[in-house]
C-alpha cells in the first residue's frame, strides 16, 4: 500500500498541481522516497522530525489553495498532534489530509510507545473531520481521488505489510456506504481496514460449515454506513465487529451506539482490550488480543448459539 500511496499522489499531483506531499523524516516509511520526491521535488516538503510544525505547515498550505497530505507513523500522526489537528485542521476547518501509517499491531517490531490503537477513536470524536481505512490498494486510490476532490480535513489510516488485493481496478469508492463481501442472513460480521482479510478468511471458513455470514467493510469510519449496518442487523439480529485498533471508541464503538439508537442488537466487539501494545509478531497480538479469522470465526459461532 505504500509504494502504491506515491504513485496515486505523483497521479494526482500530475492532475491538480496544487497537492502537496509533506512528511516528517519517514518518507522511505510513507512510500514518497523516491517515488514522490524524485518526480515531482516541487510538491514535497519534509518537515523534519517536527510532526506537530508539518500539521501547521500544512494548514497554511490549505490557506492558500493547496491541497497537502501530510504522513507519519499512525501514533504521530493522530495522538502527537492532536491539538495542532484539533486547532488548524478542524476547528479552523482547512483543507488538510492526515495520513497516519502503520496502524495497530502492524507496528509489532517497534513495540508499544509506537502501535497506536486509538487513532481512529480519537479521530472520530474530532468535528469537521472525516475518517477512511481501506483494505486494499484499489481502495486506496478511490479514496484518495474522493479526498482530493472534497474539501475537509480527513484522516487516513495507510497499511504498510504486503496484503492480497479484495477489490480491482474497476472499484468505485462511495462515501458512506459499506460494502458487502458476503451475503446471509445468519449473521452481521462488520470490519475496516487490515481486519477485513481476516474477515473475508473467517466467513468463507463458516459458509463451509452452513453459517451464512452478511459482511460488511466499511471503507469510511466517518461518515460512518449506519443505514447498512441496521438494515442487516435487523435481518440477522447478531453482530461481530473486528478492527485493528482498540474495541473502545473506534468501529465496535460507532456500532453498538448506533444500534443502541436505532436497532438493539447482541454485538460482540472483536480486536484490542484497553491495554497497550508490546514488541511481539502480529500473530502473537492477534492470538493474545483474541481478533484473528480464528477468533472472528468463534465469535459468530458462540453468538449465533
């Protein structure tokens, strides 16, 4: 996904020569070095390993017409800079793109002061802010397209593992709307981001054994799909929510309190308990957070009993 992040900005760059790449020092990490430095060396400014001054670099940006998307890791991208979001970005509604990399336990060799959890909750709570986590590169490039096209301050979580593609390139990214990657009516698995693999994985797993599972990713975390997410739930009357962030505040939190309004609904929230990461391989984190396609598998299974 990161590679493919430079190429879809020097593309969008080419289209619209007011987008601009900022980084802070972990260009090589974003995928921009070289692809984005070497062919358009106009449109790229590196910050330095000041997080905080690049938001603001890239809100006087936004005050003058231009359209800059700004990355770091996911734990500086949201929580280090999140009163500079908060004044420059949001309250002052500019036209800023933050791009946080690495998300949840894909920073497994970096350890817990960098595997952030809480970035699309504490991104969700902020106004004037838009949310995205794409499972694919095909998604990726939808989204980015939407996020050029249409004004905002928007978040962006940018996978970094190698992962297999879900969609092709006849993808068309809607804002708001879920999509269905599998279809029943015995139970609503919702997912974002990294965790819809292990989704796909675990509903193909249940339809062998007759469990009809209704799938729904959410490319979009604000605005978030509510109507698909109650038109199913009322269908299937149970739901599991997995994500690779912490169960309080992000997806599991959107779900149960939008089905606490407007469909109650059994929900049992999938990925990690209030606790803090730790040096360890994503296999380790999954099996001790309890979200692999195993757990997701269990999980539908012992709700539907």
């Amino acid at each position: 996904m990161r590679f493919v992040y430079g190429q879809i900005l020097n593309e969008l760059i080419e289209q619209n020569n007011r987008v601009f790449c900022l980084e802070a020092d972990l260009s090589k990490a974003s995928g921009t070095n070289p692809t984005v430095l070497e062919k358009h060396p106009g449109n790229f400014i590196n910050c330095g390993v000041a997080e905080a001054n690049m938001i603001g670099v890239a809100a006087g940006l936004a005050c003058d017409g231009m359209i800059p998307f700004c990355a770091s890791f996911c734990c500086f991208a949201s929580r280090r800079v999140y009163d500079q979001i908060t004044l420059s970005v949001a309250y002052a509604n500019t036209n800023v793109k933050v791009v946080g990399t690495g998300p949840g336990v894909t920073q497994g060799p970096n350890g817990g002061t960098h595997m952030c959890f809480q970035d699309l909750a504490i991104m969700r709570a902020m106004p004037n802010m838009q949310i995205f986590s794409p499972c694919d590169v095909y998604e990726l490039r939808g989204v980015m397209h939407y996020m050029v096209s249409n004004y905002g301050g928007m978040y962006l979580q940018l996978l970094r593992p190698r992962i297999p593609a879900v969609f092709d390139s006849s993808y068309e990214f809607q804002n708001g709307k879920a999509r269905r990657l599998a279809e029943g009516n015995d139970i609503t698995l919702v997912s974002t981001g990294y965790a819809t693999h292990f989704a796909l994985q675990a509903a193909a797993e249940l339809k062998k054994d007759g469990i009809a599972v209704d799938l729904l990713h959410c490319p979009g975390i604000k605005p978030f799909p509510e109507a698909d997410l109650i038109e199913s739930a009322r269908r299937t009357g149970a739901v599991v929510c997995v994500e690779n962030q912490s169960i309080l505040g992000g997806l599991g939190g959107i779900v149960c309190e939008t089905l606490a309004e407007h469909c109650p609904t059994k929900v049992k929230r999938l990925g990690v308990p209030d606790r803090f990461g730790e040096v360890a391989t994503e296999e380790y984190l999954f099996n001790k957070h309890g979200f692999s396609k195993t757990h997701i598998r269990e999980a539908c299974r012992e709700l539907l009993k």
